[in-house]
C-alpha cells in the first residue's frame, strides 16, 4: 500500500497541497449556514421575519442541493476548459456569494439568503475539481493516498462549528462570511499561483459526454451505488448540516447548564457549536478507516455493519429522549458510522466501475447531495408538523434498512459476476 514517502519525486506538490487547500476551504464555506442557523435565524426575526422549521430547512439545504448538481457541471468543466480554470471560476462565485452576504449583513432577507446559498453551492462541487486535479498528476499506484491527501479536507465543516458561532458572538453572524471571503481570496490567489493542470505527456484528457452519463445512468448497479452514498455521505453531510439546529431545539437547557461549568461560556449557540464539532468530527476523520475496513473484510460485510449500526442508533433517538451526553455520544457513533460507509461505498465503485471511475464519481456524489438535502428537509418537515425528530428520524431510519435489503438483494451477483475479476474483496 502506498504511503506519504512513495510521492516524493512524483508528480507536483504544490498543486497537492492547493487542492487540499482549496477543497478545505471550499467544504467549509459549504456548511457555513449550518452553525449559523440560529443566529441568521435572530437576525432575520429582528427584521420581522419569523423563519418557520421548514423555511429553516430549505435554507439549510439548498447549498446541498445546488451543490450535488454542480458536481457534475463542474466535472463537464474540468473536460473542457481544465481543472485550474474550473476552480478560479467556481471559487470567484463562491467570493462574491460570501462579500454579498457580508455586505448586506443584518438587512438581508431571507429571500437574499437563499441566493447566497445557491452561490455557497459551487463551493460543495469542488469535490469534482480539486480530486481531478490532484489525481491527474500522479500514477495510479498512488491514486489512493493523493486522492486522500485532497479528499482530506472535508475536515473543513468541523472547522466551521468550532469558529463560526464564537465569531458571530465577537462580531457578529455577517463577520464571518467576511472572515471567509478573507480566507478565500487568500486561497484563491494562492491557487492561481501555485497550482498547475497537468501536461499532455503526464496525463491524457478522456473528455466526458452527456451520452455517457446517460450509458451509464442505463446500468442498475449505478443506481444501487446512488443509494448507498445517498444514504451514507447524505447521512453525513445532512446531519452535519443540521447539527447545530436540531441541538439547539432538544438540549438547549443542558448545553447551557454544562457550558457555564465548564467552559464559562454563556452562549449556548458556541457550545452547541462545539459538540456539533465533536460528532461531525468523527465522520470526517473516520471515512479512511471505513475503506480499509472494507478492504480486509469486503465492501458489502462493512455496509452492513455501518448501516446496520446507523439504523439501530437512529431508531433509539427517535424513540427515546436520551440524556443529553448519551445523546452527544450516540449522534458521535451515528456520525462515525456514516463516515466509515462513505469509505466503504468507494472500495466498491472503483471495482465495478473502474474505467468510468470519473463519471460515477460525479453521478454518485451528487446523489450523495441529494440525500442530504433530503434529510434536512425530512427533519425540518418533522419540526414543523409534529414539533419534534421522531418522524424524520424514523424516515432516515427506513431508507437506511432499504438500503440493508438492497445490500441483500445484490452481493450475491456482485461476487459472482464482476467481483470475480475486481481485485478486491466485495
């Protein structure tokens, strides 16, 4: 297995480094509404708007959205005018997104809001450029560990929920979209500098075409892979997104209590930040772990597992209201879960998809974004007809054990058929 030594000699660092940085910064700037959500809520309140549980969901999962679709316009992007040139021009809609929101400050609108998280939106389909990017430099043994190096930065919405409350409690919610236009003006000038589309005698361009995507999108096995990320990165990315809002509606009193005795820190919108930290956190970090748990026991085996635990814990919250830090350690095994199925997911998608690997990387991911989407407006759905989780958790609990039976369904012809020839354990 390759290591961080093997890529010394190999390919080019700097644009290593800056596609990291750039998906980094791009992810973070992603899930930025969501540790925002209750202060962007109080903020438009004083302007006389009274954001309901499901205008609160929308808002939250609209740069989801838009950004699962973007991934494969982006992808069209890298084949047609180069990675370098696809990623100044996302990342130049995404600066200007985040000055406008900065700029308005405390007399948005709500209506001002939701395009800016459309624009947030060309930040979450980075995923299709900087990993492209990365990847086009380096040979296929090393695949792995540069395209985890990049894939790294994922890290970033853990950033967001650790920072962008106590920003906002300095300075103000608006600060921190100014804080990352900062931080991404930096980025972009470095990445203009500093990163490089790969040569011709390094890497051969392979064009995708709209026929493809739909070849493609003809194959069963496509649509099992879609349901499986959608359940396991949307899982991901939805709860991340929605953390801090669900925290605040179900342990604001004991969030509150803790953070005064151990933090000495009043503000229960930071402490919720905090321990939204913690949980998505696990989920981040734990996504290599998951494809190496697949690797020794097979893709399908691991999915069970991961999901199985996923169903399991999600049923309990539904069903039962846990003490606040049994809570905070069962959203931490549901979040790891997830992260480690993510994983899984892509032990098995190169395997039977190796010669369209860059197709159903963006097929796939953008089911991923459309899962989350669809999660954040399941709960916010929830919240407002029931005033509680119990229906939206229950929802996800079900698409989960839909995704079990499908596992069921197809690992026998899986191992049977491609499996035989893949190289790896299915």
């Amino acid at each position: 297995m390759a290591g961080f030594k093997d890529l010394k000699g190999q390919g080019h660092a700097p644009t290593l480094f800056m596609a990291f940085m750039y998906f980094d910064m791009s992810f973070m700037v992603w899930t930025m509404l969501g540790p925002l959500s209750t202060e962007i809520s109080e903020a438009l309140a004083l302007g006389g708007h009274i954001m309901s549980a499901g205008e609160k969901a929308t808002l939250l999962s609209l740069p989801i959205l838009s950004g699962a679709i973007l991934r494969i316009v982006l992808g069209f992007g890298v084949d047609k005018i180069g990675a370098k040139m696809t990623a100044l021009i996302s990342q130049a809609i995404v600066i200007a997104s985040l000055l406008a929101a900065y700029i308005m400050g405390d007399s948005i609108t709500y209506n001002a809001l939701l395009v800016v998280a459309l624009g947030l939106g060309f930040a979450g389909a980075s995923f299709a450029v900087a990993l492209p990017q990365a990847g086009q430099w380096y040979p296929p043994k090393l695949q792995g560990v540069v395209l985890g190096i990049a894939g790294a930065g994922n890290i970033g919405v853990v950033i967001d929920f650790i920072f962008a409350p106590k920003i906002a409690e300095i300075w103000g919610w608006s600060s921190v979209f100014g804080v990352g236009a900062v931080m991404a003006i930096v980025t972009f000038v470095a990445y203009a500098f500093l990163a490089k589309d790969a040569p011709a005698d390094v890497y051969t361009a392979r064009p995708k075409k709209v026929k493809d995507y739909i070849k493609l999108l003809g194959d069963k096995d496509t649509w099992w892979f879609n349901l499986f990320y959608a359940v396991s990165f949307g899982g991901f990315v939805g709860f991340a997104g929605y953390m801090k809002v669900y925290l605040m509606n179900t342990y604001q009193a004991d969030m509150s209590s803790f953070g005064v005795d151990v933090f000495n820190e009043h503000n229960v919108k930071v402490i919720a930040g905090y321990f939204g930290a913690l949980c998505i956190f696990a989920g981040a970090v734990l996504r290599p772990v998951g494809g190496n748990t697949a690797d020794k026991i097979g893709g399908v085996k691991s999915l069970y597992f991961f999901y199985g635990t996923v169903a399991v814990l999600v049923t309990l919250t539904a069903t039962v209201k846990l003490p606040f830090f049994v809570a905070i350690f069962v959203l931490f095994l549901i979040m790891a879960s997830l992260g480690m199925a993510n994983g899984a997911v892509f032990q098995l998608v190169p395997q039977r998809f190796g010669k369209d690997i860059g197709i159903m990387t963006g097929l796939v991911g953008c089911a991923g974004g459309l899962g989350g989407t669809a999660l954040i407006k399941t709960l916010g759905w929830s919240k407002g007809a029931f005033d509680g989780y119990t229906a939206g958790f229950l929802i996800f609990a079900g698409v989960v054990v839909i995704a079990i039976m499908g596992l069921s369904l197809v690992k026998k012809r899986w191992r049977t058929t491609w499996g035989v020839a893949a190289g790896g354990r299915i």
